[in-house]
C-alpha cells in the first residue's frame, strides 16, 4: 500500500546521540508527572540504550517518577520471553525496567513461549486498548526500514501479530546474544496501527550506518515496503537524529 500526500514528518537534528538521548528522557519525565496511568512503549534495541541511562540518571536523581505509569512491550522474539538472555523481554528489564521504578503490576511483556502466539498478540493488543492506547513510543528503525517487528511488507493497518523476520532482522538480531548463534525466525509485535495511533510517538536515528535508512525514511515513497515512512501520516511523531545519521 502506498499513500499519497502524506510526505513530511517533524524532525530535530541533534549533534550528540547524548543530547538526543537526553530530550526524549525529560519528554518522558514531563508526561508521566502530568498524566498518571500514562503507557509508555520503548524499543528493545540499541537505539534506545541512551534513552535509557538518560531515564534512570533521572530517576536517580528525582528527577522521574513512573510510579503511577503503565509500560508495555514493543515487540518479543518467537519463542522467547523474559526469562531468556538475549530476548527483547530481558533487554529492557536488564537495561530500564529493573532500575526504575515502574509497579512490576503495570509492566505488559510479550511472552513469545505461548502457544499459540496469536492468543497472546491478543492479550497484548486488549492490555493496549484498555489503556486508551499508546500515550508514549520511542521507536528505533532497522536497517530495512522496520518498526518494532513490522518487517517491509507490513500493510500500515496490521494491528498486532506474529510475523515473519526479514532476513536482515534475522542477521543484525545476532547481535543480542552475545556470539550465541541463534536461529530467529519469526517474533511477536505490535503493529502500524498501534504506532500511528500513538498520541506521541519519537523515532531515534543515530550513527553513521543509519544515514541512508533516515533519508529513505524522510525523503523516499510512503509505502508497506519501507515501513518507517508509515510516520509521515503522523501530526504527532517527531524523528529525533543526530549529526552522523544526518550525513546524507
């Protein structure tokens, strides 16, 4: 699918990945101090790591409290869950979740052990509705243009499902298991439909390698077969960059 009009998207170039970090952790802290219950979503990726020292220097500080907020997963490996290293469920409790300060209650995970895992795409997309939805999602975006596990192909109204991995997501996903060859062959994701329906969504781009990734995403045709342009149908998703990946 593709659409037509729908061509621009905020952006803000930073100098550092720091800085960049460091804007979306006080957007975080401002929204969970004016909206208690809110439901924070943050990739389980690379791209987010500086989000997350900027979040708990914060919180160590005082200067963030997500006590009164709500978290859910973006997405989960086929077949993994938190319990397992190298999981997207264990990514972001080892690096964010277990030295903040969100109720273990209001924490929503995938749990990609489930069978069959379309019940539990389910459970996640009721967890996500019967919060209202999305209020905050930090996205990062792979090198095949994807968003969360929503891999080139993905129709931008897909909610939440198990998917197929593109072969490059298969690939650069060795990277998580610390030299362990792994096979990844499928995962669990929220889709398009709940990103784009977020009230606020960030996506952070940052570093050389993802300087031709951004200007398709910028400046390439809106359509299924580069997912990170569905933001451009977006009045209220921002794509945070920083010097490097703005190279081009």
């Amino acid at each position: 699918m593709r659409l037509k009009g729908l061509i621009t998207v905020n952006t803000i170039k930073f100098e550092a990945y720091k800085e960049l970090s460091e804007a979306v952790a006080r957007e975080m802290a401002e929204l969970a101090a004016k909206k208690p219950g809110a439901l924070f979503c943050v990739a389980a990726g690379h791209s987010s790591l500086g989000v997350f020292n900027a979040a708990v220097d914060m919180y160590s500080k005082g200067l963030i409290d997500f006590s009164q907020s709500y978290f859910v997963a973006m997405d989960e490996w086929l077949g993994m869950s938190v319990r397992m290293p190298g999981s997207c469920g264990d990514f972001l409790t080892r690096n964010f979740l277990s030295k903040v300060n969100f109720p273990k209650g209001n924490v929503r995970l995938f749990d990609g052990t489930v069978a069959p895992p379309e019940g539990e795409c389910e459970a996640v997309g009721a967890y996500i509705a019967g919060r209202g939805g999305i209020d905050y999602i930090v996205l990062g975006v792979g090198m095949n243009g994807h968003l969360a596990l929503n891999e080139p192909g993905t129709a931008f109204d897909a909610s939440v499902h198990v998917t197929a991995l593109d072969e490059v997501t298969a690939r650069v996903g060795q990277k998580y298991f610390d030299g362990r060859k792994t096979e990844l062959s499928g995962g669990l994701t929220i889709g398009l439909r709940e990103i784009t329906a977020s009230k606020r969504a960030v996506l952070c781009v940052n570093g050389v390698k993802k300087a031709e990734v951004l200007k398709r995403t910028l400046t390439g045709p809106v359509g299924a077969d580069f997912p990170a342009t569905a933001l451009r149908g977006m009045n209220n998703a921002s794509v945070y960059y920083d010097a490097e990946a703005g190279g081009l």
